[in-house]
C-alpha cells in the first residue's frame, strides 16, 4: 500500500498520505487520531471497522457521508480499492473500479489483520470470542470452506426453531428430521475444518510464541461432532430447553503455555504474547497460501512489552509486507522504521 486518501471519516476531514514499504511507525499522543488512522486503513481494506458495525459512526461529525481509499499492490498486481460511506444510505465499495458486492467478497480477494488492545478477548474471553475469533481465520485460511460457520449457524436456527414448535405443540417431531440431518453434517464438516485450521497454525504459532518469550504455546481443540445417536438421546433435553445442547457452537478452543490455560492462568502481558503470536501465525499462512503477506495494522502493540520483546516484534513485522504501528512515542519501536509519522488532531505529517 503506497497512497491513502480519506475524506470525512472519523476525525480526519481530508487526508492524503503516501506510505513507504515495510515497517510504517505512526506517533502522536493519546486522542490523536492513530486509531483512526489505521481504522479508516482497515475500512478501506476490509469494508468494515474493527471497532464498530455502525458505518454512520465512521463519518466525521457533521458530515453526511465520508470515504477511505487506497492503492498499492499485492506482488505484482496493482490494486486500488474505495470504501464510501454514508449516514443515510449502505456504503459502496469498489475496487480496481468495479463495484464489489459485500465487505465479504473485499475481504476475500485483499487481506489484512489487525491488532488492537481490546482483541486480548480472544485469549481472556469466553469461548464464544474464541470460536468466532478461529473461524474467521478459517475463512480467510481455508476459503473453500469459509460459509461452513455461517451454514451451520443457519440449520443449528432452524432446528432450535423446530424444537420449539414442538416443545409448544405446533408441530411434531418429524419437523426435527431434515434439520437434524444437517446439523449433524455441518457440524462435522465446521469441527473437521476448525481442526484443519488450527493444525496449520500450529508451527508458526509456537515458533513465534518463543520468540516472543512465550514459552510451549499450543492451541489445543478436542472437539466431537454431534451424531445423530447422540442428539436423539438428549432429545427430551433439547425440546425442554428449545435449544440444541451439544455440537461446535459450544466448543472450546484453549489457547496454552505449557499447561497452563491462558485465559486463566496467564498473565496480560502472556496473553497480549499470544494474540500477537496468533497474528504473525495467520500473517505467515496466508502469505505461503496466496505468495502475498497481508497488511498488519497494530494499534499499541508494543505497550507492557519488554526492550527486547518489542525488537523481536519489530524484527518479525519489519522483515516481510508492510505494517503500520502505532505508539505514542518514536522511542517505543527499537529499530529505525521505514518511514516515521506524526499525528495531531485531524493531520498527518512526517516525524
């Protein structure tokens, strides 16, 4: 990515930014507008915040509508994607010029990963943070099965609909059939693909847990799919309820040093170790499945990290596609970045 232009979004009236390859430092002091920033870099990239699913929120106040655009190249295809937002209407999103149907298909054709303070939910979270956190990985990992999570949650709706018709004595227990069926072979086909997933991260997650001083990191998912025996014998359960009690919507994925559950047992500065760890980790697979590293955005990553932990980090972002990185001082990152900038309120400029 070379060239950001916005207009109206968030707190940035007019900006047009060219950006260096490799490692981008942004500075400036808390309220400055860094967040913004990579915000707008990720609506341009992604068709959505990643702090809210209100497009209107991203408008500059006082502004009806807003946009965030950016060009680039992934390898040796130039790129130019243009998110517009609206307080009245949906936002429209195109790219190389054409119109692009959904954020899901923007997404699926650019990648980009973020971390901000709040993601440590997917260590220090329930369960729910964590499945929905591993299949978005899964979608971008593996996109032939990217609608498996979606697919699933659609018959798991149906059949806790069904069961409560029955339950109520509006229809009877053959409505249950067909959305059994498909419970049972979704859920196979969402754990066996959960599996999958995780299992490719497994390398480069604990390789670059160490190297951040997080020691015997694994990701550990034990999971059964439902069959249809075992929802027939919990049936009297399910139709009390009128939800299905067993399957992957219920599933945990423990993220572990050693054998120590994170989420319980880690420290924060462990558990932000291993959000950053899990992002290299995705970073490095999407890059050996499409020959393109996507675009980091790290809001404050460096924070409750040691001197030498932050060079680590620095080393591994600094040395393949380009990342942004936020801090409120140019002291904060250990190595001389690519390219220094310095935010005040509304401005970008060099530092």
């Amino acid at each position: 990515m070379d060239q950001v232009s916005l207009r109206d979004v968030r707190s940035y009236p007019r900006l047009d930014l060219a950006l260096e390859p490799g490692l981008v430092l942004i500075t400036g002091p808390n309220g400055a507008g860094k967040t913004n920033l990579l915000e707008a870099v990720h609506v341009a990239t992604q068709g959505i915040s990643f702090r809210t699913r209100q497009d209107a929120q991203l408008v500059r106040r006082g502004a009806a509508e807003g946009s965030a655009r950016v060009a680039g190249a992934r390898g040796e295809v130039r790129i130019e994607t243009e998110v517009r937002l609206s307080t009245r209407e949906p936002k429209r999103i195109r790219l190389n010029g054409a119109a692009v149907a959904s954020a899901e298909e923007l997404r699926s054709r650019v990648h980009t990963l973020a971390f901000t303070p709040d993601r440590l939910a997917v260590v220090k979270g329930g369960p729910a943070t964590r499945r929905a956190y591993f299949d978005r990985v899964l979608a971008r990992a593996l996109p032939a099965r990217a609608e498996l999570p979606a697919a699933y949650g659609a018959a798991l709706g149906q059949r806790n609909a069904a069961l409560r018709r029955v339950a109520g004595g509006l229809s009877d227990a053959g409505a249950l059939e067909p959305w059994t069926e498909q419970v049972v072979t979704l859920a196979r086909e969402l754990v066996e693909a959960r599996a999958r997933v995780l299992e490719l991260l497994a390398a480069p997650f604990a390789e670059r847990s160490a190297e951040l001083g997080l020691s015997a990191a694994t990701l550990d998912y034990d999971a059964e799919p439902p069959t249809r025996e075992s929802l027939d014998a919990r049936l009297a359960r399910d139709l009390e309820r009128g939800t299905t009690g067993a399957g992957p919507h219920l599933d945990e994925i423990r993220i572990l040093s050693g054998d120590r559950d994170l989420r319980t047992f880690g420290s924060q500065g462990e558990q932000r170790m291993a959000v950053l760890s899990l992002l290299l980790a995705e970073a490095e697979l999407l890059a050996s499945h499409g020959g393109v590293p996507p675009l980091l955005l790290l809001d404050d990553a460096l924070s409750e990290l040691d001197a030498d932990r932050r060079r680590r980090l620095s080393e591994r972002v600094g040395s393949v596609g380009q990342t942004l990185i936020t801090a409120t001082g140019a002291e904060a990152l250990p190595l001389a970045p690519a390219q220094l900038l310095a935010v005040t309120p509304g401005e970008v400029r060099p530092g």
